[in-house]
C-alpha cells in the first residue's frame, strides 16, 4: 500500500522529472526505441493484469455486500463487519489501485500536482488500514461468538467453522502483506540493504491481491454466503 505511494512522491510534476518525462520527446531517445517499445509493451500488460484484478475485487465483495443485503439470516453483527470489510476492500480497489496501476505504467514518475499525489497517500494509507482494523474487529467479535457458544454442545459444528474461516482469514492477510512489511522494514532500517523497484511493485500488489480473496474465502468457508452468492448470480 504505501510503495506506490512513496513512487507517487518522487516526482511532483513535469519540472521535477528526469528529461525522459520533462523532455519534448526528442532528446535521449535515439537508439533506444526498441527498449522503450518493449517496456512499455510490458507496462501494458501489467497495467491490464491490475486492471483485471480489480474487477475480480469489485465484483466479489459487491457480491458480499448484496448477498447480507438481500439474505435476512446473513443479517447479523458478525456478518455486517464482513461487510464493513467488503467496502473497505471496494475503496481500495476502486480509490486507491487506479492510481497505483497509473504508476505502473508511467514507471513511477506523478505527473499530477502535489495536492493529488497527497490525496493518493491520504486514501491508500487509510484505507488499506481500514482493511486490517475490520479484520481485527472481526476477529474479536469471532471471539466473543465461541465464548458465548461454548456451554453448548450443539454449537461445536459452528465453532469449527467459524475459526476455520478465522484463521484462513489472518492467514491469507499474512502471505499476502507480511512480505510487503519486511520489505519496507529493511529498506527503513538496513542501510546495506538494497529494495529493488520491482520487489517493492510485487510486494505491494500482492497486498492488494488480498482484498480479491476474501470473498473467495467466504464462499468456500460459509455454506450460507455460498447459496446466497449461488442465489444472486443465478437470476
């Protein structure tokens, strides 16, 4: 979340860019267009890689959020922080991702003003921390439901469930962001250590797969958000 952000603060504007972007064009390019056609045929299918995924977050946690709209028995406490969770994640991919594929293809340099480029810090650290503080409220509320479904027997069916579906949560939101904070880490801390651009791109939008798997993980853990899901996409 914060890599593209600090891409975006390298170059404010057109004056502040290296003469690759500031230039007219015509300057430092002999030679080299062959490379430059390449990397930018390479930047384009990144860009549409991105753009694919978010399309896959949109749709899925749209599909969360008008699945416990429609469905009475989704309509509990648990299930509206699962929605909480599900705007955070549409924020992020629909506020902040543009703005990071739009870095990917220009190769990090902002060509908006400052302003902007605050703005872009502003939501993707707020929203991707959004993200991390609807997990942990839901990971107390999952906490609460098995203290109070402990004195009663019947209930280990959904206590299993329900911490299966925990635990795949936290544990696809570590492989998914754990990367992305050792990398910003070291690069903060160790002075011998070297971050390549592209290490941080990777370990940013692996980051931003997360928000695409949630829903997965709610569709295969909760048989209930599975019919529901099964229900909306069959009219």
């Amino acid at each position: 979340m914060f890599s593209s952000s600090s891409a975006a603060e390298r170059f404010w504007n057109a004056s502040d860019l290296p003469e690759a972007y500031a230039g007219n064009g015509s300057e430092g390019v002999g030679g080299g267009g062959g490379e430059e056609e390449e990397a930018g045929g390479e930047c384009n299918y990144y860009a549409m890689l991105y753009s694919l995924l978010i399309l896959a977050i949109v749709f899925g946690n749209v599909l969360v959020c008008v699945a416990v709209l429609r469905e009475r028995s989704l309509q509990t406490t648990t299930n509206y922080l699962v929605v909480s969770l599900a705007v955070a994640d549409l924020l992020v991919a629909s506020l902040v991702m543009p703005w990071a594929v739009y870095l990917e293809v220009v190769g990090g340099a902002w060509l908006f003003s400052r302003l902007y480029c605050n703005v872009f810090v502003m939501l993707d650290v707020m929203m991707c921390t959004a993200s991390i503080l609807n997990l942990c409220a839901i990971s107390i509320d999952r906490f609460n439901t098995q203290g109070s479904l402990n004195p009663r027997p019947s209930a280990a069916k959904v206590l299993k469930r329900l911490n299966t579906e925990l635990k795949m949560l936290w544990g696809v939101f570590l492989i998914c962001w754990l990367p992305f904070f050792v990398t910003h880490i070291l690069n903060t801390h160790c002075s011998t250590c070297y971050i390549p651009p592209t290490l941080y791109s990777a370990v940013t939008w692996l980051g931003y797969v997360n928000s695409a798997l949630n829903p997965v993980i709610y569709t295969t853990f909760n048989i209930e958000f599975r019919r529901a899901f099964i229900k909306i996409l069959s009219c």
